[in-house]
C-alpha cells in the first residue's frame, strides 16, 4: 500500500501530461476559449480533468497493481468448454470469451433466453455462421432445471468435455431484504429472521447443491475426455472466493446456518466449493485408476485436473453497491476479464498437479475458519451431506420448487 501512494503523484503527473499531450495531438480547442460563462469554463475544465484522471487510474491499477495475467494462446479448436452463469458484463461470460477467442467451442449457461441470446451473438461478434458458441438454460435453484441442463449438455457434448467452469453464484439471495433495525416490532423482526433464512437457503442452493448437482451429472463426460485424450487433461474449476478464509460448514443445517451474515453464509458456500472441487479431483482419479488397473495391458495417463479459485475482487454485478459508490468501485476493482485470467490459468496450464487453490495466477493455500478446506474426512463429509441433501430434496422445505424462490418458513415468497 505504501508503494502504492508513493507513487500517486507520479500517476497524477502522467496522466496531466498525456491528456494536454492528447488534447494538442487532437487539435482541439482549449476549454479557457470556449464561448462559456467562466464559472462554466472552470467547471468544465474540472469535470474533464477528473474524468481523465478517472481513466488513467483505472488503467495504471489495474496494470501496474492487477495485472496478473496468463500467456497461454495456444490452440483450443476441437476442444469444448462448459461455462455456468455467462451473462454478458460477468465473470463467467468473460472466461467464455477468453476460451472461445483461441479457438474452443464454448456453451454456457445462463437464465433466461434473452441473456443466452446476447451472450451468443456478443461472442460470435456478428459471424452468424461460426456454430462454436451456444448457450443453456439453467437456474441452480432447481434441482430440476440443472438435471435437464445436464442432459442438454451430454446431448450437444457428444465427445466429452475438456473444461468445465462452475462459475454461477450469488452473493446475497433478495435485493429487497430489509435490514433489520432496533425500533422494529416483533413481528418485524420475525419477518427479517425469516428472510434471512430464505436468502441463505437460496445462496446455498445457488452456489453448491446446484452445481454439486451438475457436476456429478457431466463427471462421465469428463471422464470420457481423459480417456480419449489421456495427453490433453480435461479441467473442472470451481470459482470460489477468499470469503471462505472466515467461513466454516454449519453441519447441522447449512441451508439455515446459525451465523446469519451475508458474507458468511456466502463464504460457507464458497469453501464449499473448494472442499467439492478436492473431493471430486479424489473420486474421479479413483474412477480412471480403477479403469486403468482393470485394463492393466493398456494402461494410459489419463487424467481429470481440478481446481478451485478465487479471481479477486471484480467489478460485476454480484456487488451490491450503492449508484454513487460506482466510479469508485469501477476505478479500484478488477475487470472481468482480468479476474478470468486465474480461470484461463486453471483451465491450460500443464504444470498444475490438480487440487490446488488459485489466486491471482498463482497457487495459494486455503484456510478456513477450522481447517476443513485441507481435511480430507471433512471433504468426503460434505460430499454425503450433499448428496443427502439433494437424495432427500431437502431443499423443498426452503424453496418454492416450482419456481426456484425461496420461502420463509411461513411461505413467504421471496423475490430473486
């Protein structure tokens, strides 16, 4: 940090210097010429200044602080990649895009036609004959919907999937839960307990049952891939998030955790995501070393790599920011496409071993509030709890199955 104010001034100069050197290169007129009211000259002058400034802090950030890219431009074609929650604008659409620039076929998942729609033609970039990007729907809040994307996704993905990104979350469940206040009356407050269960249920959903769901559902496709290209190691990436450092699994009932806080019932989900992702990479390697041991004259290499990441602090719309918040929160936070490098990272680079967390295009170890993140007992733990869940459809008690909305435990509908 200290560094980096240091060097504020510096910023500051360059970016005074390259705008007088733009505005002369332009030949544009200076703002003191205009036919203005002074008053209006110097406002505008200011408002100009500040917008360049704007600019060139984001750039020298995001650069000289952010840039944590990866250079792999090797050729994907013939190679598919499954991509959840590519909303155009989002985390998941930039990855997609990084893929599908160096040749992949790519589909993703997003919630509606319209934002399947956008993100297809956003990707084809006006060439209506390229057939590589495709979307399907898809809302991890119903069990469902996400058996028949998967189904959707065998059909289309014939010869297997190369990379699978589980990307789709949330980070809060309604736009509209109040918070709670001192002065409120019982039955407010029964109402605000009673939301905050909905929201946590719908984050819990959303961020692992559903994609646990779906990736168990595409783990044969995956495996198919490995065994027919035991050299080119098929990838499964989990986007977790550095909120699972404070984060624990309420054992009990993680559908209704006891800590009722946004950020921890968010991270209990994301260090769900990384004990899933280590527990998946122990099964399927199960599964290929069983396969190789029964084929013991034709033994391969094949191999599944799985990872879970954190891409930084990115400005999407998963944030929940106040309108007047926004030029600041654009100028010190990542682009999508820079917080998907991690993801490009995890999906090509050979020299990962699989299992490992990532961040900023580096491995880095897990924490957790109890160490589960790196207990294998725990993993395995989840993975029953899980699939209990989801046997049992224990879900139903939270949410409204017919339309995915999560309910209090008076049935509340709670808008998504």
């Amino acid at each position: 940090m200290g560094s980096m104010i240091s060097a504020l001034p510096k910023a500051i100069g360059s970016s005074a210097i390259s705008g007088y050197a733009a505005h002369r290169l332009l030949g544009l007129p200076s703002l003191t010429s205009l036919p203005l009211p002074r008053p209006a000259r110097i406002a505008l002058t200011g408002l100009a200044s500040f917008a360049g400034f704007a600019y060139y802090a984001k750039v020298w950030i995001q650069d000289y602080y952010f840039d944590y890219s990866y250079n792999d431009a090797r050729d994907l074609t013939g190679r598919t990649a499954i991509v959840t929650g590519g909303t155009v604008g989002g985390l998941g659409f930039a990855a997609a895009e990084l893929l599908y620039k160096q040749g992949a076929t790519v589909v993703v998942t997003v919630r509606s036609e319209e934002k399947g729609e956008l993100a297809v033609a956003k990707l084809k970039g006006g060439n209506d004959n390229d057939g590589r990007a495709s979307y399907v729907i898809c809302d991890f809040l119903s069990e469902p919907s996400v058996r028949k994307c998967a189904a959707e996704i065998k059909t289309r993905c014939g010869n297997g999937i190369d990379f699978l990104v589980l990307n789709a979350g949330i980070a809060r469940g309604s736009k509209t839960t109040k918070k709670e206040s001192k002065d409120d009356t019982v039955a407010e407050q029964e109402a605000a307990l009673a939301a905050k269960n909905a929201d946590a249920a719908k984050i819990w959903m959303t961020n692992h049952v559903g994609p646990f769901v779906l990736a168990n559902e595409l783990m044969p496709s995956v495996v198919q891939t490995a065994r027919r290209s035991p050299s080119e190691h098929p990838r499964v990436v989990w986007v977790s998030s550095g909120a699972h450092k404070k984060a624990t699994i309420h054992w009990d009932n993680p559908f209704h955790p006891k800590e009722k806080g946004t950020m921890l019932v968010y991270g209990q989900s994301k260090l769900a995501n990384i004990m899933h992702a280590r527990e998946y990479q122990k099964r399927v390697r199960e599964c290929l070393q069983q396969e190789s041991d029964d084929n013991s004259t034709n033994k391969t290499n094949a191999d599944v790599k799985c990872f879970a990441l954190t891409p930084g602090a990115v400005w999407t719309k998963i944030f929940n920011v106040p309108t007047l918040l926004y030029p600041l929160f654009w100028v010190v936070l990542r682009t999508p496409t820079l917080g998907a490098q991690v993801i490009k990272m995890a999906c090509l680079d050979n020299d990962l071993k699989g299992g490992e967390y990532l961040s900023n295009c580096c491995v880095k170890e897990t924490t957790g509030k109890d160490g589960c993140s790196n207990d294998e007992g725990q993993w395995k733990r989840l993975w029953e709890v899980t699939e209990k869940q989801v046997a049992d459809k224990e879900y139903e008690t939270y949410l409204d199955t017919s339309t995915g909305d999560a309910t209090s435990t008076a049935d509340e509908k709670k808008e998504d």
